[in-house]
C-alpha cells in the first residue's frame, strides 16, 4: 500500500481468523479499482479461502494472481458464479457496473461484497433491494473509512461505552489526492462513477448513520463543484453536504479532490463526534506537523479530561470475520442489509439534488 495513493488503500491487519482454512469460500472479480486489494486481504486475515478470480483484462488478472497465486483464475464471469463452492463474492466493478452484478452474482445464490459506492443509481438500488428480497442474498458494501480504520473503530467502542453521551452531531472531511493521470477513463465519466457525493461521500454518510444510531434520515442540502479541473468537466473534485436524521442528530461532511503534494499520505480524513457529555476527534490517516507518525489517532475530551489514543494494532478489523459469520450463519452482525441500503440511498439523494456551484 502507497501511503500517496488512496486508490492502492489496503491495510494490512493482524491474522483473526474465524474459521478454519477451507471452511469459507469466496471468489473475486471484476478488478477495476485496487480496492479489491484491502477488501480481498481482509477476508483471508478474518480465515476466508480465496478460491477463484475473474477479470477481463490479462494485465489486472496478472498483477492480481502474482499476489493472490492461490486464486484460480475463472475463464469468464459465468463460470465463476457458477462454482457450488463459492459462499461470497467481491468485486471492484466500474462504479455504475456494481449494482446489476451484484444482481447476478445474488442471482446465482451467493453474497456480495462490494466496492463503495455501491450503486450510481436509485434504479439500481431497487433492484438489487429487490433481489436480495427474493434471494435471501446479502448485498454488503466496503466502507473501507470506517471498517478499514482502526481509529474510527475505537471511536465506535468508545460510543456505545457512552463516554461522550449521546451523539447528536458528527462532522466529516474527507479530501483524497486526485492523482489524475493514474486514474481510468471512466473515473471522470458521471454516468460511470457517479459523481463525488455518491462515490467518496458515501464513506462519510455511511459513518454518520453508525455513529450517530440513526436509521434513517434526510438530505437538507447538498453541493457539487469543479474548481480546478476544467480538463475533466464531468469530475465533481468538490462536494458538501448537510443531513438531519430521523432521531434528530446532524450531519455535515465535506469531500474533495485537492490533497496538496505536500502532505505525506493521500488525504487528511477526519471526523468530529459531538455528543451530550463530550467529544471525539478522530485524524484517520495523519497528524499534520506532527511527530506522531501513521495514522488511526484518536482524541477523547469529556467530564474527566482530555485523552489521546493511538489505534493503531489495537482493535484490528472485526466487520470481515463478522461478514464471514454472517453470511455462514445468516445473521447480520457486520452491517445489517437495511444499514448499508439507507447509506447508499442517502448519497444517491445528495448527488442528485446538488446545487453546482462552480
């Protein structure tokens, strides 16, 4: 993992695994974002057995087996689904590809574990609402900046043991390092990547409904720009958004493409958690001009004082062993399916409803 490039973002964990080697089979395919990398990776660290592969390009297929050389590359999609033994498959589909695969891969009987954004559309959505339905499939989505983050992990904990009472604001800045002549052609494409509010800004929805343990909300209001990369028209490179949930906490979160080259990794995630007795900082991949190096810092102010925690090797990655258990067991202990829907609805309603601004 390049700690400049978002696009490579694949923590490496310590090994937990919940099953037995051979106990949980799950494939991969469709490589179009290297997020497929941490998402893959994490599964073999929770005991999964990565059994097959299939990708159309021979380049991405070869760079995938030289790390994974245990996959058994699939000849096509088909064949892949096709495999009794396969429990789950991820993919990294092009953005606007995701949702009818996942529709094909629950189809075939098996799960899914996307990429975030897991839809471009709210047609797609009912779709694949429709097919987990009928199916009994569960569709789960990758929300690496939350599930992939041990600082926002113990922030989690650190709720539900109420040291900040109840959470009536959570605050997210999400800017990534564009890193535009590594990206793809359909990455500036709005029909394919959805816009910045759907694709980066589900991250940041996604946390504010766990944080706050809200279910459902609204999107008071929502921003899109293109400031500086008239190259690219179709880009949105800034977005912002305010939603109020149903419970009546708040929610603001700003995302961007304008990490400068100065700063060491790819982009300065944060999140602010105001609750009724206190509050949590959470600075997800860097303390700017600091000597704390890495990431996953996290800050606790309530009635005892103020406290620093470094994350980083305490509380690993649960949600992957979780999502095996789950999808073994049929239960919804990772992410129920209701959660990871009303996420990607709500950045589906911010994209849409936006006001351009530049």
């Amino acid at each position: 993992m390049k700690i400049s490039d978002g696009m490579t973002y694949a923590p490496k964990g310590k090994p937990c695994p919940v099953v037995k080697p051979g106990e949980f089979l799950f494939s991969a395919a469709h490589l179009d974002h290297g997020h497929i990398y941490g998402m893959v990776g994490a599964l073999i660290e929770a005991g999964g057995t990565l059994k097959s592969v299939y990708d159309p390009q021979p380049e991405r297929l070869a760079k995938f087996l030289k790390t994974y050389p245990q996959a058994v590359a699939a000849p096509s999609e088909e064949a892949l689904l096709a495999d009794p033994e396969t429990v789950l498959v991820a993919g990294a589909h092009i953005t606007s590809e995701r949702g009818p695969f996942g529709c094909r891969v629950m189809a075939a009987g098996k799960d899914y574990f996307t990429d975030k954004a897991p839809f471009t559309t709210l047609e797609q959505l009912e779709d694949a609402k429709r097919t987990a339905a009928a199916t009994g499939r569960k569709y789960m989505v990758y929300y690496s900046e939350r599930l992939h983050v041990e600082g926002a992990i113990l922030a989690g904990y650190m709720i539900e043991q109420g040291e900040i009472g109840k959470v009536i604001h959570v605050e997210g800045l999400g800017p990534h390092r564009l890193g535009a002549a590594g990206r793809p052609a359909w990455f500036f494409e709005k029909e394919k990547y959805g816009g910045i509010l759907c694709d980066i800004g589900s991250h940041q929805i996604e946390q504010y409904l766990y944080f706050a343990g809200e279910e459902d909300a609204r999107v008071a209001y929502s921003r899109i720009g293109n400031y500086a990369n008239p190259d690219h028209p179709e880009l949105d490179d800034f977005g912002d958004c305010s939603i109020v949930g149903a419970k009546g906490s708040t929610n603001y979160f700003r995302v961007d493409w304008f990490t400068p080259d100065g700063l060491r990794t790819w982009g300065d995630g944060r999140t602010l958690i105001l609750g009724t007795e206190g509050y949590i900082e959470i600075r997800k991949y860097v303390d700017i001009a600091s000597q704390r190096q890495g990431g996953d810092h996290v800050f606790l102010v309530n009635g005892r004082g103020e406290q620093y925690f470094d994350a980083h090797g305490v509380t690993g990655y649960p949600f992957f062993g979780q999502l095996i258990l789950d999808c073994l067991e049929r239960t919804e202990s990772a992410m129920t399916q209701a959660h990871a829907f009303k996420a990607a609805e709500l950045c589906l309603r911010a994209q849409a409803q936006a006001v351009r601004v530049r």
